[in-house]
C-alpha cells in the first residue's frame, strides 16, 4: 500500500461517499453535502500542521483515508504535554462494497509504516472516540497503549500512544486465538504423517480416536492415508510438548530437538501469522491472480510436518520477505569481477542483462563503477536477496567487498514477489521477464537455502537438453506439458571459501539463476495457479480445488481426468519413455487453467532435482543428472514422488468435501496410467506401475534424522528411508 496526497479535484466523490457512510458515524460527517466535505478538507489542505493522504493498494486502487498532524497544534495541545517526535493520526478505511476481513488490519501497519518512515517520529498519537471498541483493538493489535480518556470536542476519547519501539515489537498475530489455530493444524497433521509414516499408533475410542492424552475423530483412505479433523482435537494442544513427548519415538537426535522444535516453532508463528493477516477465501482464489494466489498459500508441504522453519527471518524480515506477505520487493544488485565468478547463459551475456535489467540500469550500473575508478568490462552483475546483502554478503564476504572484487550498486528496477520457494522471485512491473532465483543463508526444511556456483555450471545446458527432449517428444506436445527452463546462472567463486577447496553452506551464498516465465506462454483465457493451491483450504475450511471444480460447472470426474491427463500422463511418459525424473511435487508445477479447469502444465526446477536413470548418450556437461538405480526405485519416482507425495492428499480432500469418492479418484488415477499404456504398447513391461505394492518412502523421517540436512545431494536415492510397504491403489486386480 502506499500513501499518496489528498487531491479534492480528483477524489471529492469518492471522500465524501466514505466519510457520510453509516459505518463512518464516528468521523462526525454524518449527512454532510459534497460542499461541506469540500469545505473541511480544503482547511486541512490550507493547514500546515495537518495533512490528509489517500491509501492505495498494490493495484492502485483508492482503499482508505488518512490524516497526520501536528499534536502542538491541535487541540490535543490542552490534554497532554506534547513532546518533539510525537505524529497525530487518523485513519478510515473505505466502507467494503463486498464481504472482507484483514484490510483494517493492513492499513493500520500500512499507516504506521508511513508515519515511522520519517525518522524524526518517536511517538503516534491517537484519539478514537471511547464508543469505538473496533478501532481500539486494532491499535491495540499495533502497539497504541492507552494512557486515559478525555474529553475533545463531541466526543469522549482515548488518548493513546504507540512508540517506535511498541510498534516495531507488536504481534498482532501471536495471540491465543491465533496460535490455538495453529497448533490444532499442526497437531492434526502431525498425528497424520507420523501415523502414515509409522512412527505412531492411535486406539480406537468411541465414535473417534485416542492418542496419549488427545482424543479426535480421523478418516482413513487409501496408501494409509490420514485426515485428522482440527477443530475434534481434546486434550492438551501444546504442538511443542508433543514432539517432545515422542522425540524417542520418533527419532530425533537428542542434539537435534532444539533445532526442530525452533522449526515447529517457526511453523506454528507463520500459520498464526498466515490465519491474521491472510484473509482470502476458496471462493476469492478461484478468480485471483497468479502472485496473489501464490501469496495466499497457508500449508507449504504437505507431507512434512515442521515445513516453514525459515531460520533466520526475523519477525520484519518475514513481514517483508515471506511469500505470504506479499510485499513488493526490489533486489539488490552487485558487480562481481569476471576473474572471480562464473556466469553460464545460453545467449550472450550483454544480452541477457540488457532484457532483464534495460539499458538505462545497465548505464547506471557502469557509471556506479566507474565513479569508483573501476572498468565495467572488468565485471558482471549479480542479483541478491536483500536479506542475504544485509546479513551475509556485507558480513561475511567483507573483505571481497573492501577489495571490489565485489561491489553494491544498488536496486533494481522492478519489483518481483517472493513465491513459495521464499527465494524465487516474479517480476510483477514485467511479469514476462525471466524468474530470479536467489541464493538466502536461511535454514528450511532440512536445508540451508543456498546456490552453487560450480554446480550451477551445468544447470543451463541440463535445462536446454530436458527441453529439447520434451519438445521433440509427440506424447508431450499433446499432453501441453512444457518446461520453464533455467537460461542463465551466476556465481562468485573467489572468496576465501572457494579458495580453501571444501564445499559448504558458504561456498553457496553468492550465486542466482534465470528461470523462463510462463505468462508469454499462456493464451487468451488461460490463467495461472500453482499446483499446491490445489491443496490448499483457506481459514475457515474450504477448499479451493472443490470451488474450482464448482465455477467450472465440469463434472468431478471429467475435471479430474483432465487433470491427470496434463499432469499425471507426461510424468508417466518421460519415466516409460525416457527414464526421466522430475521432482514434481505442488511448488513445482504451475497449472494453466482454462475456465477453472486444468488444460497443461508447466515444470520448473529442473537443474537440481531431474535425473536420467539410463545409459542413453548425454552431452557431457549434462552427464551429472544421470543415476544408477533399480527399477524399483525409478518406479518410486512415480510411487512416492506422485501418489504418495501429492495426490492422496488430493484424494483425500475431495472425499472430505463429498466431491469424489478417493475409490472413483484412484479409479480416474488407474484409467490415466493404464491409457498411457494402451497408446503406447511399446513401452508396456518397461516398469510395474500396477504392481500390488511398493516401498513407502518416508520423508518426515529423513527430516527428524538431521534436520540440518535430510538427504545427501550427490546420493539421494541412497539417502531414502523405508518403512515397510504400501498397498498400490491403482494396482491389477485379480
């Protein structure tokens, strides 16, 4: 949101519909002519100490009134010893013309922001009338303490102070409401995956199920798949003191706990975090944008239970950074000497930094460095998180910063969003430029969130040679399956780290790439979600796929199918076709959905998580993706990336909400495989895909063996845990 003068030209109507509206009683222009509106704010706009702005969204679109002023020249004067720094304020948000909840809640920070922007402020004043309760809970939620009331003109009022520093350390989102919210979920979950990793027992009791002191109703699908009901749980709801009453249990190294519980932790902050400030509705994501429905996101993994640890993020750098913020963000970019990096495209290098960054940013950028006696042609330039410049880059590799072999030259011109990754980047000012992917020192999810220069080398031509494959392959065409490559990469490589010879978090720290964007790719009515957005279920329960399958007026069965034949048939086909792997779980698919339904998809990540599991020839710079495996486990790729890794999720929402039955959804599952395999009987006895079991692949397992580093990158099918076998639900019958 941004805060843009009060212009009575261009915003009378609409000033004068909001303060006369009847849930504006407070603001005391109850009947007031357009005349008379004009009059009072023509007398703010002549009054020097006072100023009235217009709030906007990130869309521009007008959202709230503001006004600051000057406490030494109102009649707060009277009532209270004004002090240098201190900033009186007012605020009113636009009546809603359609059901909303959390705006109030935005503008108020978005307000605070603007006054604390201006450094000479210490201290915000208030005073809402004492009838307001709405109003002094949201100051409350922002850091306002009341002091007393007193008496101003038409009204008893709250005199009410927020300093820099309450302000700063106010949690809206970390109250008892909100955190009980977030451990139900977390419990819920908790009591699901490590039941369906089996690592826990429940008993039967009554209508529902008993597990130590907690009681809950659960269902129970196919491949052992368990849905907790939150709002059942009984029993003390104390996530924490769960996980540490099964740390024996469930494995957890004793100099590990504290680890995973901060990630629990962090988990559980970020839903209560999530259940405050994001407030859309199943309903609303159906028509939302791509970055908004990104943003909307609440669950992250489904199957990993501490799945949003983000060790590392302070509470602002969450509320600027954190996908779910949604806050605009302008990378920061450095110069690195070209002796000293690598930079791997597959166009020339002056042409791919004049698309992404235009040719007056690139002249800033020379002039920057000639202005310090440094020739631009000695250097290329790299994109960092601005996390990243602040707490490592500036600290860490000081010394290469002192020297130029690094060298800070500012933001960028365009603001991007953070996706789910938290270090993937959309442009949205030019949305059909290039991804950015960034190297960020924070711990998730079992690994430090790093880049490899020297592993990055090949990322390029491994993504050129996967899209040539799929490209050329008919099946794939037809499926509209597509990749979006990664076409450049960049990394420093000649600080001290490097130099000493032994990989580590630190050799990863300094490096980005450049990742295809699909929007020049979509066609005239087709839009964009990701794929994790079918499992998402807002705030009260809903579930977005079910107001999907609704707005499309498609029968459940038909839009299903559809989406197994965009989804579930490529990724069939590249592993009985070419023994080709993705890692094609919900954050790495995007959907292009036409008329609610899904049409084809998209894969990204391809660099670091695709594998070739034959001999066929390979280009030597693309030789690292090939591994050695069994059959066995290339059908994991199917088994337990696919089935057990998103869509027993998917069944089991749709079941819940009496949209299919998980029976006709592995039906619909069964149909796509079998189908793949009637239209290409050359590839028939390739693998088993019906066969009537297959090893259950347990992921929550290799996170509470080290949660520092699930899995070994350089052996990851070695770096598996098993735990006994699953039933196939789409296996032959007798």
């Amino acid at each position: 949101m941004r805060l843009v003068p009060l212009d009575l030209d261009r915003d009378l109507d609409r000033l004068h519909a909001w303060v006369t509206h009847p849930r504006s009683h407070f603001w005391g222009l109850q009947g007031a002519t357009p005349s008379r509106v004009r009059e009072e704010y023509a007398r703010i706009a002549a009054n020097p100490h006072h100023h009235a702005w217009l709030g906007r969204d990130i869309d521009g679109t007008p959202l709230f009134l503001a006004e600051t002023y000057d406490p030494a020249h109102s009649d707060l004067a009277e009532h209270y010893p004004v002090q240098p720094g201190d900033l009186g304020m007012h605020v009113l948000v636009a009546p809603p013309t359609t059901p909303r909840s959390g705006v109030t809640s935005a503008v108020m920070r978005a307000v605070l922001d603007f006054c604390f922007a201006d450094p000479r402020i210490e201290r915000v004043v208030v005073e809402p009338d004492v009838r307001n309760a709405a109003i002094a809970r949201k100051n409350a939620e922002v850091g306002f303490v009341e002091e007393r009331q007193i008496r101003l003109a038409g009204k008893v009022a709250r005199l009410s102070f927020c300093t820099r520093g309450g302000y700063e350390m106010s949690t809206p989102h970390l109250n008892p409401a909100a955190i009980e919210y977030a451990h139900r979920r977390l419990i819920a979950k908790a009591l699901a995956e490590f039941r369906h990793e089996r690592l826990i027992s429940f008993r039967e009791e009554g209508d529902g199920f008993r597990f130590g002191e907690i009681t809950f109703r659960a269902r129970r699908f196919a491949m052992e798949h368990w849905v907790v009901d939150p709002d059942s749980l009984r029993g003390p709801l104390d996530a924490l003191d769960l996980i540490t009453g099964m740390r024996e249990s469930l494995g957890i190294p004793e100099k590990l706990l504290g680890t995973y519980l901060e990630e629990i932790s962090a988990t559980l902050a970020g839903t209560a975090w999530k259940h405050h400030h994001r407030r859309e509705t199943a309903e609303e994501l159906v028509h939302a944008d791509f970055p908004t429905i990104e943003a909307a996101m609440t669950e992250g993994h489904p199957g990993f239970v501490a799945n949003n640890g983000r060790i590392g993020f302070g509470l602002r750098d969450h509320e600027t950074y954190a996908p779910e913020a949604g806050r605009p963000v302008r990378l920061r970019w450095v110069a690195l000497l070209r002796s000293e990096s690598l930079f791997v495209s597959s166009q020339p290098e002056v042409d791919h930094y004049l698309a992404e960054l235009g040719a007056e940013t690139l002249d800033r950028f020379e002039r920057r460095l000639r202005d310090l006696g440094l020739d631009p042609a000695d250097y290329r330039y790299l994109p960092v998180h601005p996390w990243q410049w602040e707490h490592k880059i500036a600290v860490t590799f000081a010394p290469d910063v002192a020297r130029r072999a690094i060298v800070p030259l500012g933001e960028g011109p365009d603001r991007y969003r953070a996706q789910q990754s938290i270090r993937t980047f959309f442009n949205v000012d030019r949305p059909t430029r290039h991804y950015v992917k960034t190297a960020i020192a924070v711990q998730n999810m079992g690994f430090l969130r790093g880049l490899s220069p020297r592993y990055m080398r090949a990322t390029p031509p491994i993504n050129e040679w996967v899209a040539g494959l799929v490209e050329g392959d008919d099946e794939l065409r037809d499926c509209g399956f597509g990749v979006l490559r990664e076409l450049a990469s960049i990394g420093y490589t000649g600080d001290a780290y490097h130099r000493g010879g032994t990989p580590s978090a630190y050799t990863k720290m300094l490096a980005a790439l450049w990742r295809e964007s699909p929007v020049p790719r979509l066609a005239p009515g087709e839009r964009l979600a990701t794929m994790a957005s079918l499992l998402h279920r807002d705030r009260h329960g809903d579930a977005l796929v079910t107001a999907l399958i609704k707005a499309s007026r498609v029968a459940p069965a038909e839009w299903v199918a559809a989406y197994l034949r965009a989804y579930l048939r490529p990724i069939v086909h590249c592993l009985l076709a070419h023994d080709l792997a993705f890692m094609p779980h919900g954050e790495n698919l995007i959907l292009v959905l036409a008329d609610h339904v899904p049409r084809r998809v998209f894969m990204k990540d391809i660099g670091e998580e695709v594998a070739v599991m034959n001999d066929q020839p390979l280009p030597p710079e693309v030789e690292r993706i090939r591994i050695d495996v069994t059959d066995e486990i290339k059908e994991l790729a199917l088994f337990t990336d696919v089935f057990d890794g998103f869509l027993r999720h998917l069944a089991g929402i749709l079941d819940i909400d009496g949209v299919l039955p998980s029976r006709e959804f592995w039906g619909l599952v069964g149909d796509c495989v079998r189908g793949h395999a009637e239209d290409h009987p050359s590839l028939a006895g390739r693998l088993d895909l019906v066969r009537p079991t297959f090893r259950h692949s347990c992921l929550n397992r290799l996170q509470l063996r080290n949660t520092l580093q699930m899995v070994d990158l350089t052996d990851q099918a070695g770096s598996l845990i098993f735990a006994g076998e699953l039933d196939n639900p789409i296996a032959r019958t007798p």
